[in-house]
C-alpha cells in the first residue's frame, strides 16, 4: 500500500527551530506543536490510510529558493513523521515502524510545500 500526503507551505529549518529555543524553549515547543499538528491536519484531510507494517517515509521539501541547505530542510522531518503519528498513519516513527526516511530538497518558487510518500511494499 502507498499513499502521499501533500502539507502546503514551508516547514521550519533546524535553524529556525534553534534560534526559537534559545529564545524561550516554550516558544520552541509552540513551534514543534503547530507543525506537527498541520501535518496531522494534512493526513487526515487527505484521508491518508493506516499502515500496520514497516514502512518508508520519503519526504521531498520544495523550497521558494536555494538560501537553506538539505541538512538544515531536513531537520523538519521530525515534524513529518510526528504528525504522521498523531493522525495514526503509522503506528510509531521507532526504527521498529519506519524502516527508511530518505529525503530530497527541490525548488519550486510558485509552490513551497512537502511531499510525504508512505509505502509498505
């Protein structure tokens, strides 16, 4: 089984998430909160299936512009995986769940947004 779930807009970088802790580590808090909750949103609005097994979770980010590089992007899949939790996608992100998390950093300047691809084949 595969399903893609589309979440619109750009995620925070590791940076950004980073610069909020140092800040106020409630303010840090608030933006892990919301962004996993967009993807939960995301999933469910998408009538993304259950899976029981192991799965892949390829995330691809499309950025507005080439300012913020792969590993500093990359750092929201944190987010990804957590919503896919919270929207009961996948049981759990453990490595007992999710076998591979490969991701890709595109430009798209029209259309920033990610694209999560959940697969258990």
């Amino acid at each position: 089984m595969r399903c893609t779930v589309t979440v619109e807009g750009r995620m925070p970088s590791l940076n950004d998430y980073i610069s909020a802790e140092r800040a106020n580590r409630y303010k840090a808090a608030a933006m892990k909160k919301r962004e996993t909750a967009r993807v939960r949103a995301a999933a469910m609005q998408q009538r993304a299936p259950r899976f029981e097994r192991r799965v892949t979770v390829r995330t691809t980010f499309y950025e507005p512009d080439m300012r913020r590089d792969a590993d500093n992007v990359g750092f929201a899949r944190k987010f990804v995986l957590d919503g896919l939790v919270a929207a009961g996608v996948i049981k759990d992100d453990s490595r007992k769940y999710v076998e591979q998390c490969p991701d890709r950093v595109l430009t798209d300047r029209a259309r920033p947004r990610v694209v999560v691809e959940v697969s258990d084949e």
